[in-house]
C-alpha cells in the first residue's frame, strides 16, 4: 500500500504545484503508515528528480512512451492506472490543473476509485474513510465530501498548501508501461511553450485587468507593474475571446483558477464567473473607475480612478520602494 502522486516537470525543475501535492501526499501517507511513490512522465535529470525526495516521495517512477502526451489523458490515464497496481497505491494525488482534469476522471473510473477534485485542506481521515474539503458555489461556500471507497483520488488547487522541502532522497526507477490496448484520439503536432516566465496558477503575484483598458494597445502599463512586482499578468474571459490577450491568461470560471497572495484586478467589474476564479486569492486589490463596480464587494482593498493615471504612479512607487530596499 502506498499513496501516489502524480508530477510534472517543468523548464527544467519540478512544478511548484507538484511539490505541493508530493507534500500533500506524504502527509496522508504519515497517517496511513506507508510512503509516498511519484510518478512522471519523460526522461529528466535525476539531480532535478531528487525534489520529489525532498518533498517527501521515498520512489519516483519514470514513465516514458510514445504514446504519452499530457495532451492525451486516454493515455495518460491508462499508465498511471499500471503504476498504480503495481503500487498498490489506495491514494492517487494530482494537482487541480489542465492535466489532470483530462486524467483523474478517467482513472478514477478505471479504478472504481472516489474522486474528489480541486480539494483545499488536508483530509479528515477515520480508518479508510476520508472526509475531504473544498469550495463549492463558486467558491461562496465549503463543502465536505466522504469517500468510502477502497482507492481515492484527490486533486488540489495550486497555492493551497505551503511547499515543504526537507533533506530526503527519493529512489529513481525507469517505469515500463503497455499502452497496446491505447488507440490515440490525439495527434500533437506542436507544442508552444506559454511566453510568460511564471506559471500563472503557481503564481504568488498576480496583475489582472479587463476592458477598462480600453483596448491591447494600452496593457503595457499593465506589463511593467507586473514586471516591478515580480508578478504574473491575467485576464478577464472578454480580453481574451477579444484576441487582446493569450487564452492562457485568462482567469475565472470558465478559465485558469487561481490563490495568489496577492491579486490587483484593473478594470474588471467582477462578475460571478470571473470571481469564481480569484475569490481565493489571500488579499484582492481592485482598481475602478466605477463606484459601483462588483468587484469592490469582494475586495480587501478598493481603489476608485483612473487606471491610466494610477498604474503608472502606483509602479513609479513600488520602484522608489524597492530601490530603497537595496
């Protein structure tokens, strides 16, 4: 028995979200008695491997095919479901983004597993029985799921949970997979690296802004708050079906589901859709030029003007502010 976690990697380092879940998953395995197994997929420096030990993982397994693709989570699915068996994993930990929405589904229903998916606290566990929290009506609520079920898959949304590293060392073993009975649905022809340098969901800064800036001419001022921030830049669902900003920015509901620290929303009125997305951020900025504008109902910090005055005052500030702090 064991409880395995899912990884990725990613420009050349374990993604922050998957040392999360690694943490998460040693966690429930102190409870259980057992250890922690990784698993990811491709071939990858063994020194940037050794993270998952830090983390907490005691094995990580190193599967590679050719008919793997984190865009296929037919695939996906069906060697995480042999890694499992050959674990005897009882407890399958993903983290809450694209990939695993593809996956955790399907190797739920190949397992007959419970799932509980985007999960924002450690679980109550009483026996092999957990009870799992996370947010519910958009996130206006909290809901407790029980999971009975022999095996359980949990997914969490990124920021959620402190990334922990400690001294220890995991064992790396390459993980042989047959996928004969896999027909890929999916061809990738190419793969395009996001331009941004921070991982939006990971992200413990960001800088949003929607219509209020009037068209993509103007977001440079957006572009170099984030920058003296060290922030991440996002989008409300309009800029980005506009063509004004890439789909990967784009925050919210139907979008990306962020926890920053800290979240500056510029221009965005603050719809359902879009708070559904944000309203977990620790602390909410918004800057309006409406009074009445949603947003300020939900937010830490309001600011009513003009974002074309106050964006370039509020960086020229947190310039001089950082240039005293050195």
């Amino acid at each position: 028995m064991s409880v395995l976690v899912y990884t990725e990697v990613s420009k050349g380092k374990i993604r922050k979200a998957s040392l999360e879940a690694v943490n998460y998953g040693n966690h429930i395995a102190g409870k259980l008695g057992t250890t922690v197994t990784a698993v990811v997929s491709g071939k990858h420096d063994q020194a940037i491997l050794q993270d998952l030990g830090r983390a907490g993982a005691k094995k990580t397994l190193v599967i590679s095919h050719d008919k793997i693709s984190s865009a296929d989570g037919q695939a996906l699915a069906a060697a995480v479901e042999q890694a499992a068996l050959a674990e005897n994993a009882t407890v399958i930990v993903f983290s809450h983004d694209v990939v695993s929405k593809a996956v955790a589904p399907r190797l739920a229903v190949r397992l007959k597993a419970g799932i509980v998916a985007g999960a924002v606290d450690y679980p109550a566990i009483d026996g092999g029985n957990f009870s799992v929290r996370k947010n519910a009506f958009s996130g206006k609520a909290t809901a407790v799921y029980a999971m009975h079920s022999e095996k359980k898959i949990i997914t969490l949304l990124p920021n959620s949970f402190p990334v922990q590293l400690g001294e220890g060392t995991c064992e790396v073993a390459d993980f042989a997979v047959n996928l004969d009975a896999v027909t890929p649905k999916i061809t990738v022809k190419e793969t395009r690296q996001a331009s941004s340098t921070l991982n939006l969901p990971e992200a413990e800064l960001v800088v949003s802004a929607g219509r209020g800036m009037k068209g993509p001419e103007n977001w440079g001022i957006v572009e170099e708050l984030a920058k003296v921030l060290g922030a991440a830049t996002a989008c409300s669902r309009p800029i980005a079906d506009m063509g004004w900003r890439p789909h990967h920015e784009h925050v919210g509901q139907t979008g990306i589901t962020i926890r920053p620290n800290l979240y500056i929303a510029i221009g965005i009125s603050g719809a359902i859709q879009h708070l559904a997305g944000v309203n977990g951020s620790k602390t909410i900025v918004v800057i309006n030029s409406d009074p009445e504008a949603p947003f300020f109902k939900a937010a830490d910090y309001g600011v009513i003007g003009n974002a074309f005055e106050i964006l370039p005052a509020l960086t020229e500030a947190m310039k001089k502010f950082k240039a005293a702090q050195n």
